[in-house]
C-alpha cells in the first residue's frame, strides 16, 4: 500500500502550496536566485539587488564607498571568490540594516553549497525583514533539517496564530511538507502535534497529524486521525485518500473508495487514485471502467487517454490504444503541457502501425518524435534502424545505427544487439553470430547480448555454445524466464532431454504464467513427450492470448497428430496469412509432406 499511494498524497492541493527547502549539506538556490552567469555586466546585477520590487527598505543612502563595496563584492563572486564576497555582503548588510543585502548573501551562499553560511545569512534576512513570508519559509526551509527543532518550532506557531482562519489549512500543509523532511521524524511529528494542537476542531490538523504520523511509523495513530478527519468532513477527497494510504489494507482501501465513490460519483482524484490502484493490484478490467468513467467527465485529460492506451495494448485491443493515444497526443499538441512528453505515445503508436505491417506509417511517427530525453531519442532512433530493416535495406539501417552516438556503455552494447538483430533477421546467420562473438567479448556481463548470441549460435549449429551463453544469463540474472524458455524450447525442439527441457520451460512459466510464448513452448514439450491432450490445452490457450503466426503452426501440428487434418490447415492458413514466409510453418509443411 505505501507504494500505491505515493502519488496520491494529499493531492493537488500539496503540490501548489509545498516548498522544497534545500539540502543541508549541498543546498541549492531555487531558480529566480541564481548568481550573474559570466558575462552579465555586475551593475546590472547590482541594480536587481538594490531595486526588488515589493519590499518595504530602510533609509539607505546609496554612497559611492557603499556604491563601490557593493560592485566589488558582486565582481568578486562572478570570478569565484564567493566567501570575500560573502563577508563583505554580510558586513554590509549589517551595518546598513538592509534585508536585500542579507538576503544577496544567502544567494551567494547557496550558490557555493555552503549550509551553515547561508543559514546565518537567512537569519539575518529574517532579523531585518521580520515580515517577509519569504525569509521564514526559507529560514524553516534550513532549521528543520537540523538537529534542534525547537526554533523552527515558535516560527511554525507563530505562522499558524497570524494566519486567517480560510487560510490556515494551507499553512499546516505547509508545515507538514517542511518538517517531512526533518530527519528525526518522531520529534518532527510531536513538534506538529504541540503546534496543531489548537487547531483540533479542523479537518486539516488531523489530516497532517495523520501523515506525520504515519512518516514516523506510528500506523494506529495515523490511522485513528485519518478516521477523525474523515469524521469532521465525510465528502472529503483529501480525508479518503489519507484514509487509503494510512490503512495499508489493499481490501480496505477498496471498500472505502467503492463507497466513497457511490456516494460521491464525481469526485474525480478519487477515482484517478482508485484506477491506479486497481492498475497496480492487476485489476486491469476494473481500473478500466474507473478511467473510462473519468474520460465521460474529461474527453481531454491527457492522463486519462494514455492510461487508458496502455491497458488497451496490455488486453491486445491495438485498435482502441491506437485511437487513445491518437487524442493524447492531438491534446499535447493543442495545449503542450511541460511535465508530458508526447513522444512515447508516438513510439507506442509506431509499434501498433509496425504490428499491422504499416511500416511506411509507423517511420512517419518515428520522424516526428522531437524529445529533449536523451534515452528516448536513443529508443527513437533505434527503432527507425529496426523499419528501416524491416522494409528491407538491412545495410541502411545498419548504417543508421552507426551513426547513432551512444551515451554509455549500457547503450553501446544495445546498438551491437541490434545490429546482430537485423542481420539475423535477414538471414545473414553467419555475420550476426561473429558480431556478436565479438559483442559479448567486449560486454561479458550484458545478458541481453549473452541471449542474442545463444539464438545466433544456435542458427549456426552451435547449440554447445548456445547452451553455455544461456547458463551465463542465467547466473547473472536468476529470474530471466526468457533464458530458461530458451534452452528449454530448443532441448525439445530437437527432441532431446525432454523431461530437463520440461522442468526448464516449467520454471519459466512459473516466473511468467501469462506468457504466451512460454506456454507454447510448454504446448510444444508436452507434444514432444507424447501428451497430445495437454499440448492442445496449453497451445488453445496461448494462441488465444496471441495469435502469433508459429504457435498456430505448433498448434496445426498437434491438431494433425491427432487426426483433425482440417483444423490443422486453417491453422496454417492462417498462419500463412500473417507471415507467407515464416521457417516454422515451410518446415513443418515439408516434414509432414503436406502443402496447402
């Protein structure tokens, strides 16, 4: 339950009022407070620091000494030498009373990842600006990450006895997200308990009572005041999202959603939670309806359409995920929205138009992904060398992927798979097992190339070393189901150790029981040890989970075995339909001296 509901926690309400103070030990400037980058002129900085907007300033008259101070401490700090210019902005602030001078100083401290420094200048930010929303915040921002609470703890009473009664929700949500960071969460969670404590009769005080509790492990607790404030306001979407979180109860959580939810069917975060939950408890047919119920009341969320296009290719429905993902990304494209990335839709949408054979429609998509992800650009490119190939010019696409410049090794070693990838695929067995020779001597701990070179081996007749890559792969990730499957698809393929070949495929469909390539491969051992009834059961049932082109032909072959000639034909018929030149179905076809 903790993972489930890390997206949920108090919803979009904490994400517009949550502050991110910096790290202690490498603290940061937030983005509006950055130092003059090389180049800017210092009086212009100079000017920025003398002329905020919006602050009450002190008296200050700005002398050619003060003037000249001023300039040389910005200088100073544009060449690197942030603690000379530190002091001295420091030393000025004081002598002039100046909240602008202070509060440069803590920029500057920031920016040089200096904690202590860039407390002390806060503090003094907050002494000469005792109003500023913007010192405290920053000031509480650092002092809860230390060891002693004890000063945050008068600022967080203090902000909560000033705040308006409408406002004052918002400012314990404040407050919880500040002291989430503290390290000692059970002294972070009794400071909140003292400070809320008069504030007991609001449904926000128990809410961040709730999760701080249950921050500092405290579940009976969290639990018994989550319950209270869903008690105080029973519609609240807020108070049944804690609720879910803090019950750590899957059962639970659904039943009070499903209730929630009846009783308050337009309670959208609700109901977005519920659907990821239901996603995440493989529920997908459930979480189906809750996100198509959310698409009547949004035809344009653009969460909503892609969730809805992944379960549709998860449930083999490509036609609907192809129409989800279509209005995703015409909805990106109509309002761009910085924190969503159409470009994984458009690759999702090539490999849908890829499946149905249209390849010249599936590089158009390809062609328009223009993404400032770097590994998704990667993806991008090594799937247009992947159609390239596929259209038939396996040199072309051979030549795009040299051309592609890998970020690490990791991808080094993706572009040398995909390459032994496309040669085999075009029947050049002998090039595909001597790159990948070569591929697995430079990257010997890479089991995704340790499998291809095993497929590559075996096309060559070497199913010795076939053997040995696959028992490497296995070594180095025990839970590769692909690996067993492997060796046990091609022990039983050859007709040989069948029952090693039987517990072999038998471990990988523990691993992945849905699988329907494993099960075929399963269909196919129980063929090849005489059980024609379980065959027909597992491969019945594989093929109707994915239609592929060779279980249809192991599936025909079982069906001919046992004396229904017809059901084996179209079988292969269709098989033929989808792939006229698939090696499984023209061997099997020749093996049993039968043509269609």
């Amino acid at each position: 339950m903790k993972n489930a509901f890390a997206i949920v926690t108090l919803s979009a309400l904490l994400s517009a009022c949550a502050v991110a103070p910096p790290k202690q030990n490498a603290p940061e400037a937030p983005p509006a407070e950055t130092p003059p980058a090389a180049g800017t002129n210092a009086a212009d900085s100079l000017a920025a620091t003398l002329h905020p907007q919006g602050e009450t300033l002190p008296p200050v008259e700005l002398t050619s000494d003060l003037f000249y101070k001023l300039t040389k401490a910005e200088l100073d700090f544009k060449r690197g030498q942030w603690q000379s210019a530190y002091v001295s902005m420091m030393v000025l602030a004081q002598q002039t009373r100046d909240p602008r001078l202070a509060r440069r100083s803590a920029e500057m401290a920031l920016a040089a990842k200096q904690g202590n420094e860039a407390l002390a200048a806060i503090r003094l930010w907050r002494e000469l600006a005792p109003d500023s929303d913007e010192a405290a915040q920053y000031f509480l921002g650092f002092s809860v990450l230390g060891d002693d609470l004890a000063e945050s703890e008068a600022v967080f009473a203090e902000r909560l006895k000033a705040a308006p009664a409408v406002a004052r929700g918002v400012v314990m949500f404040q407050m919880q997200q500040f002291l989430l960071r503290a390290r000692d969460k059970a002294a972070a969670f009794a400071l909140m308990d003292r400070v809320v404590a008069p504030y007991g009769s609001t449904m926000e005080a128990h809410l961040v009572l709730a999760q701080g509790a249950y921050a500092a492990g405290d579940n009976e607790r969290a639990v018994a005041e989550a319950r209270r404030a869903l008690e105080l306001r029973p519609e609240s979407e807020l108070a049944v999202l804690t609720m879910a979180q803090v019950l750590q109860d899957v059962d639970a959580a659904n039943r009070l959603f499903s209730g929630f939810l009846e009783r308050n069917p337009h309670a959208k975060e609700v109901r977005a939670a519920w659907a990821r939950m239901l996603v995440e408890q493989k529920q997908y047919d459930k979480a189906r309806t809750q996100f198509e119920t959310l698409l009547k009341e949004q035809p344009d969320n653009a969460g909503t359409l892609y969730a809805l296009g992944i379960m549709s290719m998860q449930s083999g429905d490509m036609a609907r995920a192809e129409d989800y993902f279509k209005r995703y990304v015409a909805v990106l494209e109509k309002s761009p929205d910085g924190e969503r990335d159409p470009s994984k839709a458009l690759l999702l949408l090539a490999q849908i138009a890829e499946e149905r054979r249209d390849l010249d429609g599936a590089l158009a998509l390809i062609d328009r992904i223009d993404s400032d992800d770097a590994r998704l650009w990667f993806t991008a490119r090594v799937k247009r060398a992947h159609l390239i190939a596929r259209k038939g010019n396996t040199d072309d696409a051979i030549k795009q992927l040299h051309d592609i410049t890998a970020a690490d090794p990791a991808e080094q070693a993706e572009l040398l798979q995909t390459e032994g990838q496309l040669l085999r695929d075009a029947g050049r067995s002998g090039e595909a097992f001597m790159l990948l020779s070569d591929a697995v001597g430079r990257f010997p701990e890479s089991p995704d190339l340790l499998y291809d070179f095993a497929l590559a081996a075996e096309k060559m007749g070497k199913t010795e070393e076939m053997e040995q890559a696959l028992r490497k792969v296995m070594a180095v990730v025990p839970d590769n189901h692909h690996a067993y499957n492997a060796l046990g698809y091609s022990l039983a393929e050859r007709g040989v150790r069948l029952n090693e070949a039987y517990e072999l495929i038998d471990k990988a469909l523990k691993m992945a029981p849905g699988d329907p390539y494993i099960m075929d491969s399963m269909g196919w051992v129980q063929f090849r040890l005489g059980r024609l009834k379980e065959a027909e059961t597992m491969l019945r049932q594989a093929y109707a989970l994915r239609s592929d082109p060779e279980i249809a032909v192991h599936l025909g072959e079982v069906l001919w075995h046992k004396g229904d000639k017809a059901g084996a034909e179209k079988l292969w018929r269709e098989a033929s339909a989808k792939d006229p030149k698939n090696d499984a179905l023209r061997s099997t076809l020749a093996r049993l001296n039968t043509s269609l």
